[in-house]
C-alpha cells in the first residue's frame, strides 16, 4: 500500500475559497459547509485516481514498464506524465486527467498480474531468502550482491521486493533497474538510474549525472540493479554511489558476475571488499516443490505419474548451468503446451522435450 502525503493546502486545510455560490456568499456556516463538502468531492476524487495510479508507479518502480510506454497509453508528453505520476493537476496542460486516468485504467484491465502481487509468483525457499536480503539491505543500507546460476528467481524476488516496497513521489523506497549491454560506460550506467528515478536530466556529464542522483536521493531509498553482469567498466559507479550517497544497494548478476568481481581478478577490488555477497549455486528440490505445487500439474495423472513428472522437473531444474533452473521447466511446459496442444504431461515427455531443447552442456 503506497502512503500518500497531503501536499495540497487546499485539501490540508479544508477550505476552498473560489467558486463559492452566490447565493450562500455572506453566510459563514453555509460557506463552511460548502467548502468541506467540496473537500471531501477533492479527497474521494483523489483516492479514486491513486487507486489507478498506485499499480502504475509500483510497476515502474519494479522496472516491469516503462514511462516511452505509458506515454503510448495516455498520449501525454514527458512533462504532462511525470505531473499525473506525481500527483499534480494537469488543468495548466488543458484539463486531461480524467481522460488520462481513464486510459490507464484501461490497459490496467488488460495488462499482466501486476509485480506486487505474490500470487503472481512461487513463493520459493529461494525467493523468500531473496526477500529477506533485500529487506535487510534495504533497512541497514547495505551494499549487497546476490550471485546465482539462471534461471532461480532473481529477478521475479527483486520484482516483487520493488513493486511492495515501491519509490514514489510521497515516500521513499525501492527502485529496480535493469541494465543491458548499452550500459557498459560509466556516464550510461548512471543516466539509467537517473531517469528510473525520475531525477532531472541535467548534462551528459559523469559528475553531473551523479549529482543529480543524489540530489534525487532521499533517506530510505534503495537501487535494485540487475543483470549487473553487463556492466563492464561500469561496475565502478556501484560502489561510488555507496560511499558518496550511503544509499542501500543490491546488485544482482550471474555467475558471469560472479566472475568479473569476486574471481581471481582484482579489477573491481574495492567493489568486491565492500560488498556482501550472497550466492545461490543452483535451484534446490526444495524450491522445485514450491513451483510445483504453485504451478500445479496435470489433472488425470495417478500417483506414479505424478511422482514421475515432479522427479522429471526436479531433474532438469536442479541441473546447473545456463539450461537448468526454474525457468527451464517453465520453459519446457509452455512448449509441450504450444506443440503438443491437448496432450497430457508426463515425466517422460517432460524429459523428452528437456533433451531436445534444454539440453545439458557438453
């Protein structure tokens, strides 16, 4: 539940001086009850729109939309968006807020289960020490990195962690931010936490960059970075935006990571003696359990066959390397669902399609 300051004095202070009917003018009761009766009109206004707006700027701060694609929604400018986001009137950009609160309820009806509801997920062992991380990074301001093969859950428990604890305009908190093969500069990694947070633009400079970040940065925030394994010579300004700001930080890659900062290499030397770091190796039986029993598995199947499919699964999951994981066995029932349509799931079709498509490493 996001809290919401009452920034607005109009509402702070239950008075509303403009517009008053004639006919009650001079009658300081009728006025008094006028303005309070437009307040609570203001206030129930207002949590109607939060109650849109709320699943949106938790989805922006778990990094599962973007603002180029709720522009595409709502049809508003940069400028237009980040008023609406924030909580201010759009009545100086011509009166748009109830067309665009409209639009984004909406694609709200038909977009995917949003990233802070846990249900959306398998509550794993695994998903639930990640939970219990971040917390603890996020609480202690810690410079954290979670090291782990593909495919276990990362990057859904750092989801979740950003869309229930989210950075909004009102309060403090958690940020996501993903980074790609574009982000390998230094002045590249940091304009992407710039704009996730929202932060002015100000130049295309490294300091100035940083300066705006923490200017942006507020007591109880958090920068959730994955896929930091992509970051190259960027992996610097993780622990530079740890010493300066003291913000808490979790940086989040695979094994790949795992290599460029805690290996035999000293290039990121200072990263690695600041961070505490915590691997998870591989998916365990007992977080292969937990899929299951959140996936569920075929109805019609006898106890053997069940015992088969879930030893199947457990298999290929606990597998280490780039074709184990969860994400895996995801990927190996969707596909028996899209070329064997109507066709019940067995251990050994299971492992059929696993060593046709995910097959281990030679």
């Amino acid at each position: 539940m996001i809290e919401h300051k009452n920034d607005d004095p109009q509402v702070g202070n239950m008075f509303f001086t403009e517009n008053i009917p004639e006919e009650i003018k001079g009658n300081r009761n009728a006025v008094l009850d006028w303005q309070e009766q437009e307040s609570q009109r203001y206030q129930a206004r207002i949590a109607a729109q939060n109650a849109i707006l709320d699943p949106i700027r938790a989805r922006l701060a778990a990094g599962t939309v973007t603002t180029a694609r709720l522009q595409i929604v709502t049809g508003l400018d940069t400028h237009q968006l980040k008023d609406l986001l924030e909580g201010r009137p759009l009545s100086t950009w011509g009166n748009v807020d109830d067309e665009s609160i409209a639009a984004l309820a909406d694609w709200l009806k038909e977009a995917d289960r949003p990233p802070e509801d846990d249900a959306a997920y398998a509550v794993t062992p695994t998903f639930q020490s990640l939970q219990n991380l971040l917390a603890t990074a996020h609480q202690d301001r810690l410079l954290l990195a979670i090291t782990g093969t593909w495919g276990i859950g990362k990057t859904q428990a750092a989801q979740y962690y950003a869309a229930s604890h989210p950075r909004t305009h009102t309060r403090p908190g958690a940020v996501r931010i993903q980074f790609d093969s574009t982000d390998c500069k230094p002045v590249a990694a940091l304009e992407k936490i710039r704009d996730a947070m929202g932060a002015n633009p100000g130049s295309h400079r490294r300091g100035n960059v940083m300066n705006a970040i923490g200017a942006a940065l507020r007591p109880g925030d958090f920068l959730i970075l994955e896929e930091c394994q992509r970051l190259g010579e960027a992996l610097d300004v993780i622990c530079s935006l740890h010493d300066d700001f003291g913000v808490g930080i979790a940086m989040i890659g695979n094994p790949d990571l795992s290599a460029a900062v805690f290996g035999k290499k000293t290039t990121f030397g200072a990263l690695a003696s600041r961070a505490c770091r915590f691997d998870f190796p591989a998916t365990t039986p007992e977080d292969v359990e937990a899929w299951l029993a959140w996936h569920g598995l075929p109805e019609g199947l006898n106890g053997t066959q069940r015992n088969n499919l879930a030893k199947a699964v457990t298999a290929q999951a606990i597998r280490p390397g780039r074709n184990g994981g969860l994400r895996a066995a995801a990927d190996i029932m969707r596909i028996a669902q899209s070329l064997f349509p109507g066709q019940t799931m067995t251990g050994e079709l299971f492992t059929t399609l696993a060593s046709q498509f995910k097959p281990s490493a030679q």
